[in-house]
C-alpha cells in the first residue's frame, strides 16, 4: 500500500477519501485555495499544500501545480474525487508520466469513454444495447430528416463529446429538425468545441438506472449492482438510492452483465459508472460511462458492504478483488439526500453565508458524508452541494421513515438548504411507492415546494417552548415569548412555518 496519497479535491469527497486513508494507514495529503485556507479537509490531512486563489481554474484545476504539491511532499499518489481534474485524461496521463500513481482508471479508458459516439460504438460492438440511432456524426439537414424518418419521431438530437444534457435537443416534428440541429451544434460547439452532433430515438419518461463497477488490474471486473437516480432537477441529482424498484434479480444480472462487458472493454481498471437508461416496458440501454468515484457511491456501499474508495486505494496499488460476483447481492435499501445550499423555495437559488449552527443527523443506519462545520464560508466559488445524508433500513419503506427523521434531526443555520425541500420529498405519494422517472421532479416541483409538513409546525412549537424555557431560566424575564409560537413577533403572520421557525430561531439565537 503507498505510504502517503495527496487528494486533489476539497469538501466532503475529500475528507471521505482521508478518511479511507486513515483507515489503511496511508498518510494524506491534502491542497486549498485561498478560500479553503481553514476548511475541514486542510485540517484532517496530514499536510496541506495551498494551490492558489480562489478560482477553481487556479487552484483545484491546476494539474501542474497539483502535481508538484505531490512532488514536494512526496506523495506516491493522487486521488482525485470527482469533479475537478478526475475526468481529464490529460491529468491522468500527467500523473502517471510524473511518475505518480493515479487512483482512477487508465487515461485511454477515460479517452475510451470521453467521446459518445465512441463509447456508442464499443457498446455495439460488445452487445451491449443502446437507443436505436446513429453513431457517425450528423452530416447535413437532409441526410439528418431522412435518419431521423427511419427511427421516427421524436428524436433527440445529442453532442458527440457531450454529456450533462449540454447540446440535446429533442425533436418531435421534421419541419422542426433543420433549426434543432443547428441549435444543437452551436451548444455543443460552445459547451466542448466540437459541434458533430448524432441522433438517437427519444424514450419518453425512462428512469435514469446507473451499475457500479469494480475492476482490478488482474482481469477481474465486477458489478456492485444499480443505482436509482431518477430524481434530478436540470441534470443535476437530488436524491438516489440502491437498489432500485424497478430492477429485478434477472434485470440487476442483465444489466451487470452489460456493464462489466463494457468496462472489460474499455480495459477499465478501478471504479466506475454505466449510466443507462430503463425504459418504461423494461428495456434498457447504455448511455455513457463515467470514469470517476460518484457523488452518490454511498448508497451502493451500504447495500454491498463494500467500501468503494478502500478498494480504489488497493486496486491503484495493485491488489486483486477478493470477490466473486455470486457473492455480491444487495441487502437492505440506501437512499441518499444531496444536502446543497440552494433556497428551494427561491427556484433553488444559491443561497451564501457563514455556518452559525449545524446539528447533523445520528442514529442506526444513518451516514452524515459532509464537508462543513461550524464556521464554515459557504461562498459562490465551488458547488453548492454541502454534505450528503445517507440512511440503510431493511427495506424502502423504513429507509424512506429514517431518512425523513434524519432531515428533522439536521439543523444547518447561517444558509439555506435543501433540508425542508428532501422532507417533502419523503412525504411525497409518488416518491413513496418509487413511481418516479427523469422528468418526475419537473412535473411535481410546483406541488412539492406548496406542500407545508405539519409534522413541522410541531417541531417549530416546540423548538420556540424549548428556547423560551431556557431563556427564561438563564435571564429571567427577558423573554419576549412565552413559548407560544403566536406570542413570537411577526412569526403569527409569517404564512409559511419555515419563515416561522427562522423568526423564532432569530429570537433566541
Ligand atoms: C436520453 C434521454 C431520452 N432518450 N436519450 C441526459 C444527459 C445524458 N447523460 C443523456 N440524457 C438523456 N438521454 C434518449 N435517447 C433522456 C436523457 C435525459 C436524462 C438522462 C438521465 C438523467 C436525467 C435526464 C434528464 C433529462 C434527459
């Protein structure tokens, strides 16, 4: 095992990263901007190398001076989270050229699956299905209505180099196709300078199914099973779990298949994601693979017992997995809340500030994956994603139950967050019996951010009862309520019981 690794990330992936360090003896190495200066990742490493300024394209985008950092503090090896420099296959290679190990898979695997069309190819050529469509770059209007009648309508127009949803345009009519494609190019062109855009067959309402995988650098690759990934807003995920309702015994073996498949061809060592899409009548296909640990790896960790960054580390140092495939069966059921600090009541505005308060969840089956404390700057710099709640349960039903008393027990004060929004959620009817699909938030987002938890209003009475009580007994008589929520200014006519608890906090606070 190497003796020291330098992490070229910040936030919670960092500190989860240390953390697996730790545990295998590994001293660590971590780097901050001048904005993260006194971050909780600085902290926990071992030694810290500041790369500069606060902009992420001069500090954690800088593979030259990440890699020297390595170099001066002789780590043996970079870890890179995701985000940042871990998808750039010009980093990987740097890194192994500085004569560093990189804990990902080989650049030609991130190059393999960097382009979509590329990546459509391989899949075809090792039977692994896709949407019906072309894999050679459209030429011309003509030629792109005459493909598009054959797979009929609607399409969807896509960035060969794309990802991320930049450059798609669905297509429901051919007269509306010539200015579609040119709309496409011109995204596609400014997004990843490259306008070559394809074609594939629009399916309506899928469910966005994605399969971990494990690969060593002896032959063995293996699938860790599904994630459910479907609720997402604008391309970005709000909530997933493992496993997913809507994958059976025969369809996890299938589409595990399908994926090792691909990582066996893209000569995959390491960690990393098939991205699929299922189907409303069950049928599902290959998107894109993404060469990267993910955000939402915990879930698939809870259910498999398998600590995926451990088993990155050994896998980067040469060591064999130790399992078979018969032998990785999920248990259980794991649901994961992005908590990031957006205003969802605002059309999730990015909401700023210093941390004044944070009570994080505890408990049986509850995972707090975070990167704040109290104190902490949340700015505008790096994304607004600030921790992640992760709860296990026997089944979906009680890990739905945990997960809400987990978002109840979170306090985050100072900024907003998505707490109150994922609450909602885990009331929602729809989200309780799993019937979601992509496009599932957009429809229910008016609803959801309408619905008032009554369970809420409770907590906020007791809370100002709380407060009152003990101000009350530290300075008597300076209480202006007296534990009764009506009794507190402003907050009996503050229509909403969040603006209610927000005043009372304000009160006491
Ligand atoms: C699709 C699709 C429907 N049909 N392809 C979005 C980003 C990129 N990874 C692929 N994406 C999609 N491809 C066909 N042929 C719908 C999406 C899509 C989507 C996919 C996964 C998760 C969220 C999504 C949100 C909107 C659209």
């Amino acid at each position: 095992m190497f003796r020291k690794v330098l992490i070229a990330n910040r936030g919670e992936i960092a500190l989860r990263v240390i953390r697996a360090c730790q545990e295998l003896g590994v001293k660590t190495v971590a780097v901050y901007s001048e904005a993260d200066a006194r971050a909780p990742h600085v902290r926990e490493a071992d030694e810290a190398v500041l790369i500069g300024p606060a902009p992420s394209s001069e500090s954690y985008l800088r593979g030259d001076t990440i890699i020297g950092a390595a170099r001066q503090t002789g780590a043996e090896a970079i870890h890179p989270g995701y985000g940042f420099l871990s998808e750039r296959e010009w980093f990987a290679r740097a890194v192994r050229d500085a004569g560093l190990v990189w804990i990902g898979p080989p650049a030609e695997a991130i190059a393999a699956m960097g382009s979509k069309t590329a990546a459509r190819s391989l899949a075809i050529a090792h039977g692994v299905p896709v949407v019906p469509g072309t894999t050679e770059p459209l030429t011309d209007a003509k030629s792109a209505e005459k493909l598009a009648s054959e797979f009929g309508y609607p399409i969807l127009l896509k960035a060969a180099a794309g990802g991320g949803g930049k450059g798609m345009r669905v297509v429901k009519a051919p007269k509306d196709l010539s200015s579609a494609l040119d709309a496409a190019r011109r995204e596609a062109k400014a997004a990843f300078g490259d306008d070559a855009v394809y074609i594939e067959k629009f399916v309506e309402r899928p469910r966005h199914v994605e399969i971990q995988v494990l690969a060593d650098a002896h032959g063995t690759a293996l699938s860790l099973g599904e994630r459910e990934c479907s609720v997402q807003r604008r391309h970005q995920k709000m909530i997933e779990e493992s496993p997913s309702v809507a994958v059976d015994p025969d369809r996890r073996r299938r589409m595990g298949e399908s994926a090792v498949r691909m990582a066996k061809a893209a000569g995959y060592v390491n960690a990393g994601t098939c991205e699929f899409l299922l189907a409303r009548d069950g049928s599902y296909y290959f998107l894109e693979m993404n060469t990267r640990i993910q955000v939402e790896h915990p879930v698939t960790e809870l259910v498999t017992g398998i600590d995926l960054v451990h088993w990155q580390l050994r896998i980067a140092a040469g060591d064999r997995l130790p399992f078979s495939q018969e032998e990785i069966t999920p248990r259980g059921w794991a649901i994961e809340c992005r908590i990031t600090s957006e205003d969802a009541a605002n059309n999730f505005l990015p909401s700023t500030g210093r941390v004044s308060y944070l009570h994080f969840p505890s408990g049986p089956g509850v995972r707090w994956d975070g990167g704040i404390e109290i104190g902490t700057e949340v700015g505008l710099h790096y994304d607004p994603m600030l921790a992640k709640l992760i709860v296990w349960a026997p089944d979906r039903e009680q890990a739905v139950m945990r997960m809400r008393r987990a978002l109840v027990d979170l306090i985050v004060q100072g900024v907003e967050t998505s707490r109150d929004f994922h609450i909602r959620m885990m009331d929602d009817a729809d989200f309780q019996r799993g019937d979601i699909d992509i496009q599932w938030l957009e429809r229910k987002l008016p609803e959801i951010l309408q619905r008032l938890p009554g369970a809420e209003r409770t907590r906020i009475a007791a809370i100002a009862g709380a407060l009152t009580a003990e101000r009350e007994r530290v300075r008597p008589g300076t209480s202006r309520a007296g534990g009764n929520l009506d009794t507190v200014p402003g907050a009996a006519s503050a229509d909403d019981p969040w603006k209610r608890a927000a005043l009372i906090e304000g009160l006491h606070g």
